[in-house]
C-alpha cells in the first residue's frame, strides 16, 4: 500500500498545538501557494461535519483529523497524530485498502467499505472515500470516513431473516435436497431426504448417494450424468433407487453445480421428487395393455390349436408379456399306487434362461412333502406366488436351485378336475415381486387355458363317443333303429341283417309292418297311434317279424318317440329290437318242469306229512325210555350208552321237524298264526331255555329287551320263537371264547297300526366269509364243508330262519368277521297289542336283563318255593321265606356254574337272599337298576378271573358309584400266591376268601359283612385259610354233603351240574390238546381247578393245578402227559360219583 504514495513525502507531520483532535493546518499548508481560507472558519466547518475526516500520507501516517474522526478511532480528545490509518485494520481490510489506494493513485479516488477497529475496541464499518487534493504539491490523501456500521448490522439482520426463511422452507419442502462436494460426499440433505430414503441426516452426512443404488442404472447413464456436471451444465433425469429397508422407488432428479466467486465448482445440489407412483402407474397401464394383448393372442391361438399340439405358442405369448424367464406347464397323473405326481410337459424359456424340458428331474415328481403345500392350495383353485426368498425353507432351497427368485403358479383345470399347473418364473436380481393386477390378469389367461384344455377335452370325448356309439351300434347284437312318422325306416344297425337276412341297404324307406307278422300288425299298428297322440312316450312289447327266409322270430321291442325340431315336423320313433325266440323256448320249457317240479313237492310234502305221526311216535318213546333210564343207578359205560342214544335221538328229531317245516314253506302250506302275546316273556324265555348249552361251554349270554318294545304284539309267537332258537342257537354252537347277546328294540311300521320289532344275534364265535355270507341261507349249506364235520348239523336251520322271517313278512342280514364274530339281524312287522300296562322302563345304563344259572332254573322246574326274576331288578321272589326272617341279601357274582350254585345252595340255606351275576358286566347292570330296599344287596361275593370283566375290574367300577361306595365285597378266587389278597385289598375290596371255599369261612364272611350281622365296617381281611390241604380222595361225598346241611336234593342238583360242566370242560380239553392250543388248555385247566376244589374233587384239583402250571413253563410232552392224568382223574370220579359213594 505504500507504495501508491509514492511522491509524496512522510516526514513532516502536523500538529496540533492545543494537542487535541481538530483539523489544523500545517504552516507549509498556511504558506502555500494555495492556501487554505482562514483557518478559523475551516476549522468550525470541518469540526461540525459529522462524517469523519482525516488526512493522511502516503505510509498511511494521520496528519489531520477532525473530533468526529478523533472520536471514532480513539475516543473524545485523544491526539491521533502520528499514528497509522492502517493500525486501525485488520489484515484482510489492509488489502482492500491498498486496492483502494491503487485505484486512488491511477483515478485520483477511490472507495472502499473496511471494518476499522475503534474506541474501546469496538469493530465499526466504514464506508472510505479517498480523494488527492487538487491543490499542487499536496502530499498526502483525504479520508472521508462514513460509519455504516447500524446500517449494515440492519442490513445483516435482514439477510440473516431471509437466510433463516430459506432454510426453513428448503427444510419442510416436499421436494428432496442433497448437497454435495465436488467429489460427491453428502453435506447436507433435508428432511424430505430422509422421510423417503429412510436414512438419517446424519447417516447420510460424509458419505457418497450410492448408498442409494439400486442396480438399475447402467455405469454408462452414471458417466454421462458427472461429465454433464463436472462440465458445470445442469443434469435432468430419473433414478430407480433402494431404500434403507431394502425397498425401491423412483425419483426425477435435477442436479447442478455450484460455483464460488472465482468460478470454481465447489459443491452439486440435486433437486429430486418421488415418482414412484406416476411411474407404476404408468408401468400399470402399460403392463396390462401388454397383458390384454398377451391374454387376446393367447385366446386366439387356443381356438386355432389343434387336438394334441402343446401350449408352447400361448406360454411364449405369456411369457413375453409377464417378462418371465420361464413359463412351464406341469400335467397330473397317478402312479399305480394312486399317488399323484406332476411332469414338465410344455416350457417356453427367454433367451439367456435355461431350459429343461426333457429333463428325467422334471418327470413323475410328487406332490406330496416338500410341495404338499402346493397341492393343497392348487386343489382350492387359488394361485401361489411370491418372492422365492419368504418361501418356506425346503420349497426356497429346491426353487433356488434352479436360480428362480419370484413365481407364480396357476392351476390348470378339466372340467372339475385338477389337472396340472401353469408356474411363471423371474430369475432377476433384485427380484421383482407379482403386483396385483398381474395375479388377476395371468389368472384370467390361465383360467381361458384351462378352458381351452376343458373344451378340447370334450371335443375329443365327443368325437371318442361318437366312435364309440357307432362301433357299439355297429358291434351289439340289437337291432337299432328309427322311423319316421310313417313307420319307414329311417336307420337300421346291422344286426337287423342277421335278425332277418334282409340287406340294411334294401330295407331303408321300407315301411316295418312288412316285416312284421300279419297277426302283429294291428296291434303294432295301435301302439304307434299311441305314440304319435302323445298318449304314450315309450313302449315295451313283444313282436314277431318275418325273416327272408319266411321264418318268424320272436322279438321284445322297446320303442320311443322322436320330437324332431322345427314347425310342422311329424314325430318319428326310435328303439331297439332283442331277439328272444330262445328265450320264449327256454320259458316254455321252464314252465313245464316248473309244473313237474311242483307236482313232485306235493307228492313229498303229501308223504313227509303222512309218515310224520308215525316217526313221531316211536321217538317220543325212544326218548322217553331213555330219559328214565338216565335216572337209574347206572355204570359209566351203561350212562355213556344212553347219553350218546338221548343226544342222537334229540338230533334226529330236530332234523326232522326242520324237514317237516322246509317242507311246509316250500310247499306253501306254513300257516302263521295272529294271536296277541307278551314280546319280553317270548324273547326271555326262548334264550332261557339255552342257556345251560353256553353255560357248558363257559360262555356268556345276554338278552336285553329296550323298554320302549310294546308289552304285548299280535303275530306267530312259535315261530319267533322258532327263528330265535335256530339263530341263538347256531351262536352258541360256533361260539368258543366270548359270548352271545341278544337284543330287542322297536322301530315304527310301515303300516298304520304295525310295529316292526328289531332282534339282533351277536356272537364272538368263528365268523363267516364274505363270500359265503349269502349261501348260508340257502338249503343243506354251511360257510365251511369243514363244519358240519366239526360242529354237526345240516344247513338247514339258517334257511328255515329266512323264509319263516320272510313268510311273516320281515328281511334278515348276516354281517361278519370271520375270527371276531357274527351278528345276525331281522326285522318282522307285528300288529299291535291291546295291552298298554307296561313294566317300569329300566335305567337306561343297564346292559342287559338277567338270566338264571341252570341251577336256578332246575329249582324253578322242580317248583321250589321261590320264582326267579326274569330281569335283574325285580324284586319278586328270591327269599326262602318272608322278608322279616331273611338275613340279608347277597350279590354272588361267579362265572362258573358249578361254583355258583355251591355257593348259592349255602347262603339261602343258612336264611340269604342270593342274587346271581355271570360276570362283573351283569353285576353292573344289576346294581344300576336296584332301588328298592329289597333289591339292595348287603354284601358282594365277587370270583376274580372271569370272562368279559374280571373281579377287580368290576370292583374298581363299583368303588366309582356313589351309590356303592361302601357296599362290602369279598374276593373268592382260587389264586393262593402271595401278594393276591393285598392285590385285592388295593383293588377296593374288603374280604378275601380261597377256593375251594369252605363253609365255615363262607357263612362266617357273609355274617360279617351283611346287614344282620354287620357289626363293624372295617376295612381289615378276613385271614386267610391257609395252603389248601391235600386231598388224596378222588371225591369226598361227605364234605360236600355236610357242605348243603344233608340236603340230598341240593346233593344232586350240585353233582348233576359238576358233571355236565366238567365233562364239557374235559371233552373240550382234549380238543385243545389235539389242536396244541395251550392257552386254551391252561384257560380249561384253571376252570377246572376251581369247580374242582369246590366239589371236593382233590385229585383233579391238583391235576388241573399241575396242568396249569406245566401251560404256563412245562413242554408240550409234559403237557400231554398232564392232559392224559387230568382224563384219568375224571373218568375215575365219573366212576365214584355213578356209585354214588
């Protein structure tokens, strides 16, 4: 800066002699040539002025200044002489003066705004104004000093309000700003950058916007848009860009440079706006006009498309529309085990993909596991797509495999049947997911294919039939026609050449009576008035037509008339024409060995019936004699010999009643009778009667009669007794393990007044076959040629059975199972009775109604002083004398026979009611029915191993009633291992006692736990017995006789159901053993150890125990040996018990 004072002089200061700051000449200046007006004046003119003046040299040196200036550099009355101008600036605003001061030493002025550091140090803004004096020899500059500095601080606050402003609305404007470098790194971004981005300011802040790329734009498209900017122009144009969260959208962008005051870019500002939805909008509008497009050439091809070609033209059309990068087809099919798989059958590819049609991986594949997901939603008609990347794990794992990163799969249906699937694949990354609108539109194009496969379908199935109905016309041995309304005929098949030898050729336009016989004609002709009225629409007669060769045939035809279309057109006929001549021959011939036939029935019926009285007579004194002579002291072998004539007798006699009644039905002679009767008294007393033959056999047998079947019916109370017998009884026979039930429910008739009674026969025996379940009712038959060897019999009970059920007007059905059981069902309809006292309806939770043991019904036959009930709850009889003197009243449930009645002739002799139960179901039912106080047993005796529901079972469901929680029950079982008793006691029981149960410990237990002598309610045992004590007497008569307290009768009855039951049990014993059943022999074995015990037998006893044991550990020798000593044993007792000693 100095240097532009050059000239100028610096040596000479002024000064100012009052030492303060007001503008006074030097005497130079006095004594110049121009000098200044008179010094007073100037110095009040320049001391008033208030803008500050200072004169200053070249070096920047004051020479002059006035109070104004005095008071802006140093404050009031301070001498500024002798000090730099330039002091007073900072670096930058010395540059800018010496500017000023080049411009002032070229211009002679110059101007300059400089802040100037003043009083106090306070910053104020000058605006210089500096001037040479015009006056020569001047050496120095004038400073017209200007404070601006108010000025500019309004001025600043101003431009700092406009700047806030600016930010404020560069802030919240919706439109994106981004401020970068010149290299690119983000400075700035708003807040509109961040609410679409995702990314904070902060996040964004240093680092480059390709945090934003997306893979879309080219490198190519990012060259052109830096080398537009960097060349300081201004870049338009779109970005596909991906958000923080992995998402995409477009923006229009507007990107230019900023330049400093030297022109130099130093930063780009891009302006951009979100387009995504005017983008996809218009990629929407595009996309479905190409997929309309797509969907109208696809359309076209299907109709042009023939039978067979493949969809590779319409998946290539779709493809192309869709952008794709495969399109397949997927046909369904069944293996032969009718698994449904899926095989690539049509594929079209864009190019660069890969193909893989006729790839073995993409034949046969099932649809079951990995994409049983697929075929469930496919099935549902709904579609499947999505990016492959959220698919489930093993579909994305198998799909990505092939590099697919969206699909979409359609299915493809025929008719109602699916019938494969249609899948579009994209294998691009980032991989673009399906929108809406191309779900809907790709499956309005799969859905035309699949009408389009529909519609080829039918065609081919049309033409198929079509073929088929002319091969099956041209082929049946029917004559096929049709005639018009005159009776010419219009179309003949060629079986009418072979009918009547005529040509089908000459024949057409012929009229059909000219085949037809003269005798037929008429009525021919009345038959197609008929038809023609409209009276009739079809007709079935039989014809006779001429051949060629002037033979007559005789011919069943079905005609029907023909409605043809359009005004004034007669109606025509059509039918078919079956040759039946053979069949009228063989018809007559029937006929007449029908008529044979019959003549020969009643001859045999005539003579069954004539001979009957007197077959009948000699068996009823066979029978009679044989009976009597059983009564009789006799030897074994002289018992055998009249048991085997009394068993084969009763046969005969059974066969001949089923003769004499097959006989009677075949003949039409069997008369039903309609009396009124009682249905439960029928039904109870039938199955009575057989139920010491399931007694023998150690089996159960039920009845149960539903309360809502009438009291009283009217019909043929014989002959359902009859059908009962033949089916219960066939049960039995072929029942080994298990048992038989019979139950009795009523069902509304037909007819007004009728009831139809339901009886069902259910069995656990062999079973019948399937396919002989229908022969079984036909004469002389059995499911098995290997039965009637087995079981005896003829085949004729079941065959009586069905037609006494038909001739009363009922059905009967067989279903089973052969090794689980049969069940046997008939319906017959009754009229109604007039009774309308109906018994109390049971509980509905009991199982069946009682049955007695053989001893009881032996005493009810011998007329003892006590009626046995027929249903469980009853209340009626059972007392040896009046309630008042009965002590009590006893459950016994045992499931043999020969134990029960031992147990029951001890308890009602000592003065006990005793109520019988076969097992712990019959005990069940009974105590869910008993009500009454006399019906309420006191205490229980309950066997432990029975049929159906053993002892602890039954105990622990008794325990479950509230209204027996506390009824006493006493075990009786032959098991005498340690741990039985506290196995009882675990099981809910009170009392233990051992079989063989002596009677002693019996009478003694039932004192203890029924009402009369129950005088404390603990739960402690009974103690035990002790081992059973070794018996070598083959039968102690004594025992058992002092047992029943000298009662010879009891005596009897006991000894007669021992031997019954144990020859059974031992007859069935061998047959075991001759078929190696060993759970059978050991199931026997046990039965007979417990009869045995308590008929004082001691020698099978422990044989039985022997054979049980050597069942459960021994050999099969050992086992036979044992089954042999068990046979000895018995025939000895046999022996002992026929002496009767």
């Amino acid at each position: 800066m100095r240097d532009g004072w050059q000239g100028h002089s610096s040596d000479e200061q002024p000064t100012d002699a009052s030492g303060g700051g007001g503008f006074i000449p030097s005497n130079e200046q006095r004594n110049g040539a121009n000098q200044f007006p008179d010094s007073a004046l100037v110095s009040a003119l320049l001391e008033s002025c208030p803008t500050g003046i200072a004169v200053v040299d070249q070096s920047g040196a004051i020479l002059a200044a006035n109070a104004k200036a005095v008071r802006f550099f140093e404050g009031a009355h301070l001498d500024l002489t002798g000090k730099s101008f330039l002091d007073f600036l900072s670096a930058e605003s010395q540059q800018r003066f010496e500017r000023t001061a080049k411009t002032l030493a070229d211009a002679g002025h110059g101007r300059a705004r400089l802040p100037v550091k003043g009083a106090n140090g306070i910053i104020h803004v000058f605006d210089v104004i500096s001037r040479l004096p015009t006056t020569s020899g001047a050496k120095g500059a004038v400073l017209i000093l200007r404070d601006t500095t108010d000025h500019d601080v309004t001025l600043a606050a101003n431009s700092e309000d406009r700047l806030r402003i600016l930010s404020r609305a560069v802030e919240q404007s919706q439109t994106v700003v981004v401020i970068t470098d010149a290299e690119g790194t983000i400075e700035y971004t708003n807040e509109a950058f961040t609410a679409i981005s995702g990314y904070s300011a902060e996040e964004a802040r240093g680092r480059n916007p390709r945090i934003l790329k997306s893979g879309h734009t080219t490198e190519a498209e990012y060259r052109q848009l830096w080398e537009t900017i960097r060349s300081g122009e201004t870049w338009f144009g779109t970005f596909y860009n991906r958000r923080k969260d992995g998402t995409f959208y477009w923006e229009a962008a507007k990107i230019s440079p900023v330049r400093n005051n030297d022109g130099v870019i130093t930063h780009f500002i891009a302006l951009k706006e979100d387009i995504t939805a005017r983008v996809e909008a218009e990629q929407e509008l595009a996309r479905r006009a190409r997929y309309r497009t797509a969907i109208v050439e696809a359309d076209r091809i299907l109709l042009e498309r023939e039978f067979g070609e493949d969809l590779t033209p319409v998946l290539r059309v779709l493809g192309e529309a869709s952008e794709s990068a495969r399109v397949r087809q997927f046909q369904n099919q069944r293996d032969s085990s009718g698994r449904l798989l899926a095989s690539l059958v049509a594929e079209w590819v864009a190019p660069g993909a890969e193909s893989q049609l006729g790839y073995p991986a993409m034949k046969n594949l099932p649809h079951e596991g990995v994409f049983s997901r697929w075929e469930k939603t496919l099935k549902r008609g709904e579609p499947i797509h999505g990016l492959v990347r959220d698919f489930p794990p093993e579909e994305q794992r198998l799909l990505e495999a092939q590099r697919i990163a969206s699909i979409a799969v359609f299915p493809i249906t025929k008719g109602t049947e699916w019938a494969g699937f249609i899948a579009f694949e994209r294998c691009d990354e980032p991989p673009r997911p399906w929108t809406e609108s191309e779900i809907a539109l790709l499956g309005a194009a799969t859905a035309s294919i699949s009408l389009g496969v529909s519609r080829q379908a039918a065609q081919k199935a049309l033409v198929e039939s079509e073929e088929r109905y002319r091969s099956v016309v041209n082929s049946v041995k029917e004559v096929i026609f049709q005639t018009d309304a005159d009776g010419n005929w219009t179309f003949l098949n060629p079986a009418w050449e072979e009918l009547t030898g005529f040509r089908v050729d000459e024949s057409i336009g012929t009229n059909y009576l000219h085949y037809t016989h003269p005798e037929d004609r008429a009525k021919n002709l009345e038959m197609l008035a008929s038809l023609s009225s409209g009276k009739l629409e079809s007709i079935r007669h039989e014809t006779r037509y001429l051949t060629k060769s002037g033979e007559e045939r005789w011919c069943e035809a079905l005609v029907w008339v023909v409605r043809r279309s359009g005004p004034g057109t007669a109606p025509g006929t059509a039918g078919v024409i079956e040759d039946i001549t053979e069949r009228k021959l063989a018809i007559e011939e029937l006929r007449r060995a029908k008529e044979a036939a019959e003549a020969a029935n009643r001859a045999k019926t005539e003579f069954l019936a004539n001979i009957s009285h007197e077959i009948r007579t000699p068996m009823n004194g066979i029978l009679g004699m044989t009976e009597l002579a059983l009564e009789t002291r006799l030897s074994r072998e002289q018992r055998e010999y009249l048991q085997t004539a009394k068993t084969s007798a009763d046969a005969l006699l059974v066969l001949l009643n089923d003769m004499l009644d097959l006989s009677k039905i075949e003949a039409g002679q069997l008369e039903l009778e309609h009396t009124e009767f009682d249905v439960r008294t029928t039904v109870v007393t039938t199955v009575n009667t057989l139920f010491t033959r399931a007694e023998a056999k150690n089996i159960n047998l039920n009845v149960r009669v539903d309360p809502n079947v009438p009291a009283t019916l009217v019909g043929d109370p014989a002959r359902l007794r009859q059908i009962l017998l033949n089916l219960v009884g066939n049960a039995i026979k072929f029942t080994e393990v298990g048992g038989v039930s019979v139950e009795v429910v009523a069902e509304n008739g037909e007819e007004r007044g009728s009831t139809c009674i339901r009886v069902l026969v259910r069995d656990t025996g062999i079973g019948i076959p399937v396919e002989r379940q229908s022969a079984i009712f036909e004469s002389f038959t059995q499911a098995d040629a290997t039965i009637s060897r087995r079981f005896g019999g003829t085949g004729l009970g079941l065959a009586i059975t069905k037609r006494l059920v038909n001739a009363m007007g009922g059905t009967i059905e067989v279903t089973s199972t052969p090794g689980e059981g049969s069940t046997f069902a008939f319906v017959i309809p009754f009229g109604k009775g007039s009774a309308r006292g109906e018994r109390p309806a049971p509980d509905t939770t009991a199982d069946s109604w009682w049955f007695p043991t053989a001893a009881d019904m032996r005493k009810t036959s011998r007329g003892d002083a006590k009626e046995l009930p027929k249903e469980p709850h009853d209340s009626e009889g059972g007392d040896t004398g009046s309630e008042d003197a009965c002590r009590g009243t006893v459950l016994v449930v045992e499931d043999n026979a020969t134990n029960l009645a031992l147990t029951r002739t001890i308890l009602e002799k000592a003065g006990y009611r005793v109520v019988a139960a076969g097992d712990g179901h019959q005990a069940l039912a009974y105590l869910q029915t008993a009500r009454s106080a006399s019906d309420r047993p006191d205490a229980i005796f309950i066997d432990i191993q029975m049929p159906g529901m053993d002892g602890f079972t039954a105990t622990r469901n008794i325990r479950g009633m509230d209204a027996w929680k506390e009824v006493p029950i006493v075990a009786m079982t032959a098991h005498a291992m340690k741990g039985d008793r506290e196995k009882c006691l675990a099981a809910g029981m009170n009392d233990y006692l051992s079989k063989p149960v002596k009677k002693e410990e019996l009478l003694q237990a039932a004192e203890k736990w029924t009402s009369t002598g129950r005088t404390q309610w603990k739960s402690a045992p009974h103690a035990e017995s002790g081992d059973l004590r070794a018996d070598r007497e083959v039968f102690d008569a004594a025992r058992l006789l002092e047992l029943v307290d000298n009662d010879e009768t009891a005596f009897r009855e006991i000894t007669t159901t021992f031997r019954e039951t144990t020859r059974d049990l031992v007859n069935r014993l061998k047959e075991a053993s001759e078929n190696n059943d060993v759970a059978a022999m050991r199931r026997i074995a046990h039965t007979l150890k417990g009869s045995a015990g308590s008929f004082f037998a001691g020698q099978l006893q422990k044989t039985s125990a022997r054979l049980e044991q050597l069942c459960a550990n021994g050999t099969f020798e050992e086992i036979a040996r044992s089954v042999a000593d068990v046979e000895e044993v018995w025939c000895r007792l046999e022996d002992r018990m026929d002496t009767g000693s």
